[in-house]
C-alpha cells in the first residue's frame, strides 16, 4: 500500500510581506581605523561621512550557592551599565 501525502503550505509563507523601501546609504566604502581600531566610513570622493554615535554597554554576572551538605540551591545576579 502506497501512503499518500498530503501537501502543506508552510506555516511562515503567512507570516512573510512584503520588504520596505530600500534606502541609499550614504558611504561607499568602510576601513578600520588602525588607531582607534572603529570603523571609518567614505563616500564615493573618499571624504569621512559621519555614521552617528552609540552607546556601549558591560554586564557583570555572579553566582551563589547555599545549602552545600544536601540538595543545592542555587541562583543568580546580574546588572548591566550602558551609555
């Protein structure tokens, strides 16, 4: 006996539109700064084009254990700073 399969539309084709508008950036080409080692972006006459600013941000994480001469129980702290 031959199983028949039944043929599914993907349930991610409903979920998909349509892409925006594409936009022209403004830079033709990114370097690397050899002394600031961040991203230097040109346009097509090769002058630095201004990308704007963003922030950078650090985390920290640690760990706490109790109850060490049965079961453990265990947990966590974090915090993170951003600017």
């Amino acid at each position: 006996m031959h199983a028949q399969l039944t043929h599914v539309r993907p349930w991610g084709l409903d979920r998909l539109g349509p892409y925006p508008n594409t936009v022209r950036l403004p830079f033709t080409t990114t370097t690397i700064d050899p002394y600031t080692q961040t991203g230097v972006f040109r346009d097509g006459a090769g002058h630095v084009v201004e990308m704007g600013k963003h922030g950078t941000s650090s985390g920290t994480e640690t760990s706490t254990s109790t109850n060490l001469d049965s079961a453990p129980d265990s947990g966590h702290d974090q915090d993170s700073t951003q600017d």
